[in-house]
C-alpha cells in the first residue's frame, strides 16, 4: 500500500464516519464525542501505566516474566484483531 492509497483509505473512513454522524442526530454525536473522549483519555492513561509497570516492574524481572508478558500482550491483540472479523448472519444461513 502506497501512501495515495492510505489517504484515500482514512479520507473515506472519515467521510463515511461524519455521514453516519449526521444521519444519527446530535445525541449520538454528543454521546460519540463522551466515548471518544474517554476511550482517548484509557489509552493515555494505559499507555503510562504500561511504561511505569515496564520500568519498576520488569525492569529486574526474569527473562520468563518478559516472555510471559509479550506473550499475553500479543495474544490479547490478536484476538481483539479477530472480533470484528466473524461473519454477520442476521437470521441468514452463514458460510465462513
């Protein structure tokens, strides 16, 4: 993917994302705007919670604890990548 395609890609999630903003009236754009707010504010605050855990925490771990903690940090990821991915039935007959 070239960067042309990556702009092209984010300007369309963009305009797709306000349509679905002006469709759905301005209490769902308040209440999109509360969650964004908030899930921004989780993940400043996760990411400095991760950086403090990593240098107090493992900074004088052993090699099996810095295993252990890429391994569940990969696996959470991973799976979290395949929620949005499962096949959308709705009272259909599905094929995966």
């Amino acid at each position: 993917m070239n960067g042309n395609q990556l702009r092209a890609m984010l300007w369309l999630r963009w305009r797709l994302t306000l349509n679905q903003w002006r469709r759905g009236g301005q209490l769902n754009a308040v209440i999109t705007i509360i969650l964004l707010i908030a899930c921004l504010g989780l993940a400043v605050a996760g990411g400095v919670a991760g950086v403090v855990g990593g240098a107090l925490g493992l900074s004088e771990a052993p090699p099996q604890a810095h295993r252990a903690t890429w391994t569940s940090w990969s696996r959470c990821f991973s799976s979290f990548g395949r929620w949005g991915s499962s096949p959308s039935c709705s009272g259909r007959k599905c094929s995966t």
